[in-house]
C-alpha cells in the first residue's frame, strides 16, 4: 500500500470480499498454493482467490503446521495477489508470531502484500506437536489483528478458524458448545466470520449456523456434502482446504508409476496444455 490509489483498490476488494459471505449463497474457494494455481482458479471462475498453508509449505519443501517463515508466506501472498484480479485472502496459519504483537506485523505484512482477507487458526504449534491456543490468548492475538488492520485503514476479513473439531479436542459432547464459546469470543475481539474445519456433520453445522452471529465457513472435499446442501443448511464459505494440492500430487505420483511401472502416459492424458498455462502466466 505505497499510494492512495493502492489503498483504494485494496478496500474495495475487502469490500467485495466482505460481500461475498451470505449465507445460503456461500463463496466457494479452491485454495491455491502457487501463482499458476491461483491463476488456473481465477480462469475456471473464482469470485475469490485463497492460499492453502499446506499446499505453499509443500511447494516449499516443508510440512505444514507454522513451518514455513513469515517472509516465506507473505511473499507466497504477494506473488499470487499480483498475478489475479480477483481478492485474495491468506492462510497465515497461528500468525506466525508467539504474541500477539508479532500476528499485528504479520497482518501488516499481508495487507502489504495486497491480501484482503486472512485465516488465523487457535492451533500452536510447538515442538511436542499442535495444541490449542488458549482462549484468552487467541482472544488477545485476534484483536491485536483487527487493529491492525484499522490502523492501516482496510476493511480485512478477519476468518477466525477453530479446532476443536479438526483436532478432537476435548470430549466429543462437548466441542459443539465449546466451539461457539470461541467464536463468540472471537467475533467480539474483531474476527468477521467463523471457520470451523473438521466436520460437515449437517446436523452440527445446522447447529453452528443457528448459534454463531457471523458467516460460518466450512472445509469440504470427498466425502463431504454437495455445496448445495451446505447452502441449504446456510453456511456462507466453502472452502476446499488442501485438497487441490494434495489430488495434483497424487496425480504426479499415479503418472510417475504409471511411466516407471508400465511405460504408458494415460494418467496425464487429461491435462491442461502447454499453451493453455502459459497464455494464463502472460505468455
């Protein structure tokens, strides 16, 4: 954001963001991991572009879960946001940052990089493995994000993601009741909407749907219902996760056996073409 003319367009793509979450008519985002996802989306009709943090960290040559640099993800950002018309939101998994001053830098880093639109999870992620951000805590690093975000005059859609469910916390009977805890914590320190992966149980979402005061996002793919149920039901953004990333490497992984075992080609015979991708990437 080095001119006033780039703030503007900045805020008038949170604004269309923003308006893209209705319930009953959810937003579906196919998250990419690189520019030429990204750009392959944008042309099959995204409204929106989001990033995946697991398909970029393994574009990288990392695992997921924060393992990935702040400057890593942000230039993943940067890149993609140049590329596509469409606004783009960035998964910035816990923040990347222990306090909450360190997750404002990160929103400021964003927002530079001309992202309009944030996922910011209440895992952690030590070196004994993924643990729940304390309530309290998140509370303090969402906050510290939406004022952030004000200071710097943008509208950022705040998507405060919570797992109680993706990573079976606490007993089973009561994650439901302690997920809207959270998002109603969440939502009152600035969060713009809820994403709650880790089931798409139609009865559980008709239940987060009816109890959470804000668009409810969901993470689907196999297995899950169409998105005409989920829209039914009245979730406001679908997105489908890593799930891209993870079918494109199963895909290299079928061809590269397929060419070693069998000496045949009929697993890419389906493909985008040379000329296709490069026409996207400008040439």
């Amino acid at each position: 954001m080095t001119t006033i003319e780039d703030k503007s367009r900045l805020i008038e793509k949170a604004q269309r963001f923003h308006a893209l979450h209705v319930p009953g008519t959810p937003v579906v985002l196919a998250n990419a991991w690189d520019v030429a996802s990204a750009r392959v989306v944008e042309d099959a009709g995204a409204a929106a572009v989001a990033t995946t943090s697991a398909g970029a960290a393994w574009s990288l040559g990392a695992p997921d879960g924060d393992r990935i640099t702040r400057e890593q993800a942000v230039g993943l950002v940067a890149r993609v946001a140049a590329a596509v018309a469409v606004p783009v939101t960035a998964d910035v998994e816990n923040g990347f940052a222990d306090k909450p001053e360190g997750v404002a830098e990160t929103i400021r880093a964003v927002l530079g990089a001309g992202a309009v639109g944030v996922n910011l999870e209440d895992t952690a992620y030590p070196a004994a493995g993924a643990t729940p951000v304390p309530l309290a805590e998140q509370v303090e690093r969402i906050a510290a994000a939406r004022r952030a975000a004000e200071e710097a005059g943008v509208p950022l859609y705040i998507n405060a993601r919570i797992d109680t469910f993706l990573r079976g916390v606490g007993a089973p009977e009561d994650r439901l009741a302690a997920t809207i805890q959270r998002a109603t914590a969440f939502l009152n320190a600035g969060a713009s909407g809820v994403f709650v992966p880790g089931t798409t149980d139609l009865e559980t979402v008709a239940a987060l749907v009816e109890a959470i005061d804000a668009p409810l996002n969901v993470l689907a793919g196999p297995g899950s219902p169409a998105i005409a149920e989920l829209a039914r039901l009245g979730v406001a953004r679908v997105s489908l996760g890593s799930s891209i990333a993870q079918a494109a490497y199963g895909l290299v992984r079928r061809a590269a056996r397929e060419a070693f075992t069998q000496g045949t080609y009929t697993q890419i015979a389906d493909h985008a073409t040379y000329g296709e991708l490069n026409s996207l990437l400008g040439g």
